[in-house]
C-alpha cells in the first residue's frame, strides 16, 4: 500500500487487558494491527453509545486507550462516528430527551456540543473522520429521523450542522458521510439515496470531502454476475468523484453467502469475489486509505450479526480464527 502511496489499516475494539477479543488489550490481536495497519479505527468506542452514558456527561477511557495505542506504535487514527444518524444507534435515552421549550436550539447546542467536545480531544491524531453515518434509508424513502433530528427541525438541517460544526472544529481534517450502499444488485434504491444527498451537500455548500464506502460485501455464488456488478460501481464512483468527492474504503469485510461451507472452497470465492471489488475501486485516484473492519475471524462482528445459518463458521477477514493469513489477505495485498 505504501509502495503506491496507499494506507492499509483495521478497527479495533477496546478490550481488557488478556481478555480473548479484538481488542487492544490482546496481545495476539495487537500483533496483526503493529504487522499490517498505518491506520486504526475504533470499532464502537467513539460512538455516542460509548461516549455519552447520559445526556450531561462524557466517558472518553476507552476511546482514549485506542487513539494512545495508534499514538504510541506511529499509526494515524480514523474516526468513527460523529453522528450516527438512527435512533437505534443513538444512547438509548435520546429517544425520550426532553429538549425543552426551544427545541431547534437545544438540539443544536446538543449536537454541536458534542462534535466540538470529541474533535477537541483527539486532533490532531484523528485526520478523518467519519461526521455523519449511514443517514439514508436504504429502501429509497428518504433520510432517517431521530429525536434529536426532529427537535432541530429535521434531517437535512441536522446533517448540514453537523458538518459545518466539524468544519469549524477541525479545519485539516477530512469530513467523510459514511454508508454500506454496496456494488451487490438490490442496492439500486439505497445508491440511488446516497447519490441524492451527495447531491444536496453539494447544492447547499455543506463541507462534505468525501464518501465512505463501508464495503460489507456480501458474495452471491454467480460469477457470471461479476462484470456487470463492476459496470454498475464504475457508475456509482463515476458519479460520486464527478461531484468531487474522494473515496475511502472504510469497513472492508466480506460475508461469504451462497458459497459452500468447505473453507477451502469458499476462501477462495471470498477472495476473487473481493478482488474484483477492490480492483474496480481503487483505480479511482481519489482514494487513499483502506480499512478492514477487524482483521480475524475469531472476533469478527459478522458472526453474531449475520451467521450463516449453515452452524459453518463465518470467515469475513484477512486472518482465520488462529490468526493465519487466508487467501483474502493475498487477495488485498495484490489488489493495493
Ligand atoms: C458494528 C460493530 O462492529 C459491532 O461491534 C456493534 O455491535 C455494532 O456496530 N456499520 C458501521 C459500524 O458503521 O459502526 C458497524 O459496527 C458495522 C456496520
């Protein structure tokens, strides 16, 4: 990646020290992030979930424990998430927040509280951040809401808030919008939503640099189906760069669906399946930096988000569960 003036990186989670996950706190897990990353990410612990346990307060030790590792062994840090727009996602009492009798103004104080809080704190180590996450309905319906949304007095105001507050905060710093729109047929709509918003960023001057392409790929066993699938990405990147935007690869994953449980076999459809994908995308010159959203198996979110159903084991990262490169690695090592 360095060669071609790239940057390969992974996220990482917190985890206790010893403890038998992927996180900063294994040694065995550390080892792969030193061996392969110039870059980290952490997996959950900049999100408002982690960092605001209530309304009124901040918890920055976890977070802080990742950006210190990246600090301490020269690696740049991304982060994720400024805003992660889905009540869902937010700490569960935003979604009865009492905002009071001005709502657009404490929601706004809120929102921009925030962002300028968690930029103070990690420039100038974080150069990137992911500002807003996943804010468009995938099924073409438009931009989600959330309460804090509607007490600023809707999507639009509050995404453009949230940028221009980043902005303001962290002028270096690339302002990303991050979503899993993906290359598989049956994302039309959800591109098709993305684009729309790029669009209206655009049209409304909001300081948006670039696009994160998450890059959960999801392989569907029809090979045939390949070249049109680059086809239509080429148009989709096409798009996004002809308004300017860069690129970056941010949560590259693959979940291996539709493919024999033999690990042999489906290792190696993983592999060409991503190669295909990452080939296409990074011959754009627009992007520089891609992140693995984890780098083994044995920790990987996939498996308790979307298990295969088939009691075969996940296999959507670089290293197996005893922590061996798989075709997959050999796979991203020649396509950068
Ligand atoms: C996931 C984490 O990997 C899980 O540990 C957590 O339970 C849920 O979030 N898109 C994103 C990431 O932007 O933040 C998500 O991470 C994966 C999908």
């Amino acid at each position: 990646a360095r060669t071609r003036g790239l940057r390969f990186g992974s996220a990482t989670a917190w985890s206790a020290p010893g403890a038998d996950r992927g996180g900063i706190g294994n040694p065995r897990y550390t080892a792969l992030l030193e061996r392969d990353c110039g870059i980290l990410v952490a997996e959950n612990e900049m999100k408002w979930q982690r960092l605001r346990p209530t309304p009124a307060t901040f918890d920055f030790e976890r977070a802080d424990a990742i950006v210190a590792l990246a600090k301490a062994k020269g690696m740049a840090m991304r982060g994720h998430t400024l805003l992660w727009h889905q009540t869902k996602w937010m700490p569960r009492w935003e979604a009865t927040h009492d905002f009071g009798p001005r709502p657009a103004t404490a929601g706004a104080a809120m929102l921009t509280q925030h962002i300028q809080t968690v930029i103070a704190r990690y420039a100038p180590q974080v150069a990137s951040w992911d500002v807003v996450n996943e804010a468009v309905n995938p099924n073409g319906s438009g931009l989600y809401e959330t309460a804090l949304s509607r007490a600023i007095g809707g999507a639009e105001p509050t995404l453009d808030l949230a940028f221009r507050t980043a902005r303001a905060a962290a002028p270096g710093a690339q302002l990303v919008y991050n979503d899993y729109m993906s290359w598989e047929p049956g994302n039309d709509a959800h591109r098709a939503g993305v684009l729309k918003l790029l669009e209206g960023f655009r049209k409304r001057g909001t300081p948006v640099d670039a696009l994160g392409l998450q890059s959960h790929l999801v392989t569907q066993g029809t090979a045939g189906g390949i070249a049109g699938q680059q086809a239509e990405w080429r148009r989709f990147l096409d798009a996004v760069t002809g308004m300017g935007y860069k690129l970056v690869v941010t949560e590259f994953d693959v979940r291996d669906n539709r493919l024999p449980a033999d690990p042999a076999i489906r290792d190696r459809g993983v592999a060409d399946y991503a190669r295909a994908y990452l080939d296409v995308t990074l011959s754009y010159r627009q992007l520089r930096d891609v992140l693995a959203w984890g780098l083994s198996d044995r920790y990987s979110w996939i498996e308790g988000f979307e298990p295969r159903g088939d009691k075969a084991r996940r296999r959507p990262t670089l290293y197996d569960r005893d922590f061996r490169p798989k075709p997959l690695y050999g796979a991203v090592a020649a396509a950068l």
